[in-house]
C-alpha cells in the first residue's frame, strides 16, 4: 500500500520521473480547463442555459452567498480564488471514483502547496484593502507585545490547513485499503460513495476556512464608510420648517 501517490512513478519526461501526484494534478486542470470551456462557450443572454450552465450558476452563487455571509459584503476577486480552490479539492476527489485515478490531496505536498497559496493570498488580500501600513499594522494588535504571536498565528494557519486536508483524505484511504482487503466484493461500492460525500465536505471546508483567513485580513469597514459617506449630511427640510 502506497501512503501517498508523490511514490509511484508513472514515467520519465525528458529524464526527470514525473510522479503520480503531478500527472494527476495536470489532468485535474486539464477537467477544469476543459468544463469550464465547454460551460461556457454558449454563455449569451439569447443562447437559453442547459443543464450544465445551470448547475454551474448554482455553484457559483452558492460560493457567493458564503462568502457575502462571511464578510460581510460581495467580493469578486475573493470569489475567483475560494472558488477555483473549491473546485480544485472537490474535482481532485470526486474523481477517485475512476479507477486507477490517484486523487493528488492525499499527497502532502499537493496540501502543503494549497496552504501556502492560502498564507500568500491572506496578506495580498490585507494589503489591497487596508493598504501596506494598515495591514502590518494589524499584527501589532492589540499591543505591539503580540507581534511574534501574530506571525506564529499566521504560519500555524497553513500547517493546520494542510495537515487537516491531508489527514482527512489519507484517513479515508487507508481505511478503504483495509476494508477491501476484507471484504473486496461488499465495501468498495460504500466507500466509494464515502470517499465522494467527505471530498466535497473537505472542499468546502478548505475553500471556508480560507475566506475566514482571508476576510479577516480584510478591512471590513469599508462598505460601512462607503455607505455613511453617501447618505447627505443634513437631513431634509420638512414644510413646516420651510415655511
């Protein structure tokens, strides 16, 4: 039994051994790339949508509608990034059911490389919206006492969420290797289906946390500004006062 696919060599490319992880993460994107090309090719207001398109309109306003709980407010370029990490962890998974197909998650380094992505797009996303000065700034709060805390607390945010992932996916494999060394004709069809109901709760998870991670970088306050700015500074005249 292999614990991770980073130790099955597939074959070499140009001398370098191209592992399982890698080919498999290539043909998640290849999916991806190509669903999202087909979905959207007929995307016109005068082409009706079909069954596809419909279930990708689902998906999106569904994200959309966590993350707008989440934050507060509507945020486009966060929806692009949860987004395609929910539909990397949640295809990277559903398609365990292929066989041969070795989901890239249960590598560590495919999580490791998600965390991280997560741990650079918290401060881009920080430093967008408060500004360079107002983002480290945060790290200084509430005394300046907490500031390698803070830095601790951003670091063990990527493990955890690489570890979890990891875990997660892993636990599930190795109780399926055990179960169908037992009984090989009565469990795969039940773990199949389990493997497929705690991908997509491990996707959702991931992409959750990273908008909490994410969105608590961000300055919140800023729809709040925007909104007292544009309400008028006096208040109307009634008649009586008019006259």
């Amino acid at each position: 039994m292999t614990l991770s696919p980073d130790q099955t060599i597939l074959f070499d490319l140009w001398g370098i051994p191209l592992n399982a992880t890698v080919f498999f993460t290539w043909i998640v994107m290849l999916v991806l790339t190509l669903g999202s090309i087909l979905i959207t090719r007929n995307l016109r207001p005068d082409v009706p949508p079909n069954r596809w398109r419909t279930t990708l309109e689902v998906i999106v306003q569904g994200i959309e509608s966590q993350i707008k709980e989440i934050a507060g407010r509507s945020d486009r370029p966060l929806l692009y990034y949860a987004g395609t990490l929910f539909l990397f962890v949640a295809v990277s998974n559903l398609l365990l059911v292929i066989p041969g197909f070795e989901p890239p998650t249960a590598s560590l380094s495919t999580t490791t490389a998600l965390a991280l992505s997560v741990l650079i797009a918290v401060p881009l996303f920080g430093i967008t919206s408060r500004g360079l000065g107002g983002y480290l700034k945060t790290y200084l709060e509430p005394s300046f006492i907490m500031l390698p805390f803070n830095i601790i607390s951003e670091f063990s945010r990527g493990v955890s969420l690489a570890v979890r992932l990891y875990g997660n996916i892993m636990s599930g494999a190795v109780i399926a290797t055990i179960l169908l060394g037992v009984a090989p004709f009565f469990f795969p069809v039940i773990m199949d289906v389990l493997g497929l109901l705690t991908g997509m709760i491990q996707a959702y998870i991931f992409a959750i946390l990273a908008t909490v991670y994410i969105s608590s970088a961000t300055d919140s306050s800023t729809d709040s500004s925007t909104a007292s700015s544009s309400e008028p500074a006096h208040p109307p005249q009634t008649e009586k006062e008019t006259l």
